[in-house]
C-alpha cells in the first residue's frame, strides 16, 4: 500500500484512470436515469412521484457510504501517517455533505406529496440530518488551523469518534420516532423491491458511485497541485 | 490512581476559587429554562408536558457553555504539557478532568433541576427518575465533550466549533434522558431509557480516553 503513498506515482495512476472512470460513470448514469425515467414503472399507490427514488436512494446511500471511507481514510491516516488518506478524507466530506444535502432535499420533495408535509421528524429522515451536521462539523474542523496539519489530525479523530457514534445516534433515532418505510433492497430475505424498479435503482447507483470517485480523483489531484504551488511560491520567496 | 485524585482536586480547588463560574452554568440553565413559559404561553398542561424536553435541552446547552474552558486555561498556561510529560497516562488525566468537570456543572445542574420542575409545574411522581437519569446521562454530556474541548484547541474560533462538533453527538443522550423521564411521567417503566443510558455512559467511559488523548497529543505535538 504504501507504493501508492507517492504523490507522483498517484497522479500518473490517476490519469489513466479517470477517462475510464468519467465514461463509466456518464454511461451509467444515462443508462441508470433513462431506465429509471422511461422504462421503469410507476408505483401503484404512489405514480409517478416514485421516480423521486431514483435519485434519493443512491444519494442516501453515497451519503453513508462515504463517511465510512472518510473513516477508514482517517484511520490509515493515524496510523501510517499516509499523505494521500489526509487528502482523500479531505477531499470527500465535501461531497458526502452533497449527496446528505440532495438526500435530505429530495426526501422532502417527495414526502410532500406521499406524507403531506415537507418535513416529518421521522426516524430515518432526521438521521440523514444529524449525519448532515456531522458533515459539516468535520468540514468545519478540517479549515480551523493555521497549520494544515493540525486540521487533518483533529478531523480524522472526529471522523472516527462519529463513525463509532453513527449506529448508536441512528438507533437512539429509530427507536424515538419511525415514519419512514423500512429497508426495502438490502434485506437478508432479499429484495422486496420488483426488478423492474431494482435494476434501474442498482444502475443508477454504480453510476452515483463512480461519479464520487471522478470527482475525488480531481480533487486530491487538484489538491497534490496547490501544495505543488504553494512549495513552488515558497522557493521564489527564499530565493529572492 | 493517586494522580487521577490529584488532578480531580486541583481542578475541583480551582473551580472553588472561581466558584462564579459553576454559579454561572446553573443561574443559565434556570434563567433559560424559564423563558421558555415566555415564549410559548403559561398554559400549565402545555408546560407539564414539555417539561422533560425543556429541562434536557436546557441542561446540555450549559454544559455546552463551560466546556471550552476544559483544557483551555491548562493549554495556555503550559500545564497541559507537563500533564503528557508526567507519568500518569494521558488517558487516566482526561477522566481525572472530566470528573472534575462533572463535580462543577453537572452536579450543580442536577440540584437545580427540581426548581426548574417545579417552575414547569411538571408532575413530581416523575421528579426521582428525572434526577436519576441525568445522574446517568449529564456524565455523558461533559464525556463527549472534552472530546470536542480536546479537538478545537488552538482553533480559530475554537469556542463556536465546540457545538457544531459535540451537539449532534449528544442526541442519542438527550432521546433516552427524555425518554425515561416521559416513561415514568406516563406510568410506564423507565428501566429500558436508564439502561440504554448506563450503556452510552459506559461506552463513552471507553471512547473518550482514547480519542480525548489521541486529539491533545496532536494539539501539543
């Protein structure tokens, strides 16, 4: 692992990678969105509104997802003081609190219709909240110092003080107040969800995580070329 | 062990000397408390109802209040760093504060928790699982924050970070202290909210140490 831990050999792995990756996710999310706004069926209680789901189930899922890999990031960061898992827990809040955001902004939009209200103090949904928070109390931390450092060790103790906390806020929430319907895909009894609407769901949700991992890639490469400047504005100074 | 009651009464004689400080958190938490009757009307029912909540939340705000003071005043004055140097483990250290932190708001809080019930006219059967219960729960609160305390120092800012940091860790805190309080309002059991609390408690007896270390090494690296 730690062959990866050069910068320059990252940056030259990463771009092979990244046309691959891009095209991957452009096709998927086609793919995924034209299945899931075209071919796929209304529900029967719900109609058309149900294709809300489309997006808001891959986004709710990204969302948790990518705290977890802000948590290992931060861990390996800890313990092997790895340069690149600094940048990557770095560049990945942000976009975790994006897809939080649309999870949270898509659910309402769709509880208006199918609840009655924008709001509902449900269980699932005030989770995705308080995960939402946690986002940004880490991005929060991450700018606090002077010294760069000290936020990306701060941040990643926090990182993993939440990742512990997450399954207990998330139960202590479920158990107060429950609206939402339960899990639907990931059951040990399998899926109760048809495969006319699984597929297009599982579609667009590759595409969903394939267009994170674009977007990390050109963040902590974008990142590895501001320290690049930085040093090389330093040199300048000292030189003269 | 005789280090950890060192560093308990250091803190707890300096908190004495400065004893306006422990007033502070507690004349906060009533004087809040009873603003609450202001802005949503004197109806005694509607107060007895939302009595638990309000005297909860109203807790963990000042609780919020004194923890950047923690580790603030020992990082500035350099005994922070002679707290790492010396034998005594940095983890054993950080419950030594968190106990005093804990002797100086939380009890306070406690005491004052039955003005707070009586001004809210809240029905004195549920008085005793109440207290009981932040006995439980107002540890946890000072735990999870010397974690935020221990993270912001040296920041920018560090004393408004503190909440966005340790809020929405307090919640799961919050839904079972209410939660046992409104158990036994309602005649209900209480037990199942006291254990899940005992259970927090001494999950958070756990985390902190470690992460509360890991984060002032860093702080004084």
């Amino acid at each position: 692992m730690h062959r990866f831990a050069n910068p320059a050999r990252f940056t030259r792995i990463a771009d092979r990678v990244l046309p691959f990756v891009a095209v991957a996710a452009l096709a998927s999310l086609g793919i995924g969105f034209y299945l899931a706004l075209f071919v796929a069926p209304g529900d029967y209680q719900q109609g058309e509104s149900v294709r809300i789901m489309y997006v808001h189930v891959p986004s709710a899922w990204m969302a948790m997802f990518i705290y977890v890999a802000i948590a290992v990031a931060s861990a390996v960061a800890l313990v092997w003081r790895h340069p690149l898992a600094d940048l990557a827990a770095k560049a990945s809040a942000p976009i975790g609190a994006g897809f939080a955001f649309l999870t949270l902004a898509t659910g309402s939009l769709w509880g208006r219709p199918m609840w009655g209200t924008w709001w509902e103090w449900d269980g699932r949904l005030t989770s995705m909240l308080i995960l939402f928070f946690l986002y940004l109390g880490h991005i929060a931390l991450m700018h606090a110092f002077e010294d760069q450092q000290r936020g990306y060790r701060a941040a990643a103790v926090l990182a993993l003080v939440g990742v512990i906390n997450i399954p207990i806020i998330k139960f202590s929430v479920d158990w107060w107040s429950t609206l939402h319907q339960p899990a639907s895909v990931l059951r040990l009894d399998g899926p109760t969800i048809h495969a006319s609407m699984l597929w297009p769901l599982l579609i667009t949700a590759l595409g969903f995580k394939l267009y994170y991992l674009v977007l990390v890639l050109l963040r902590i490469k974008s990142e590895l070329i501001a320290a690049r400047l930085r040093a090389l504005d330093l040199a300048k100074l000292s030189a003269t | 062990m005789s280090g950890l009651v060192l560093i308990v009464g250091r803190d707890l004689r300096l908190a004495l000397r400065q004893s306006a400080d422990a007033w502070l958190a507690v004349l906060f938490f009533v004087l809040t408390g009873a603003l609450f009757p202001f802005g949503i009307g004197p109806e005694p029912s509607l107060l007895k109802l939302i009595a638990p909540g309000v005297i909860w939340v109203v807790a963990l705000l000042a609780v919020l209040l004194s923890l950047e003071r923690l580790f603030l005043a020992d990082y500035e004055d350099g005994s922070l760093e002679q707290l790492l140097l010396s034998p005594l483990p940095l983890e054993l250290a950080i419950l030594g504060k968190v106990l005093a932190h804990w002797l100086t708001t939380g009890l306070p809080l406690i005491a004052a928790a039955p003005l707070l019930a009586v001004l809210f006219n809240m029905d004195m059967a549920g008085l005793g699982v109440l207290l009981l219960a932040m006995l439980l729960g107002t540890p946890i609160l000072s735990l999870i924050g010397a974690i935020g305390a221990a993270l912001t120092l040296g920041a920018r800012r560090g004393g408004v970070l503190i909440p966005l940091l340790v809020l929405p860790l307090y919640i799961p805190a919050l839904i079972f202290g209410v939660g046992a309080t409104d158990a036994a309002l309602a005649g209900l059991s209480a037990r199942p909210d006291l254990m899940l609390l005992a259970a927090l408690l001494l999950v958070m007896l756990v985390i902190t140490p470690l992460a509360g270390a890991a984060a002032l090494r860093q702080a004084l690296e």
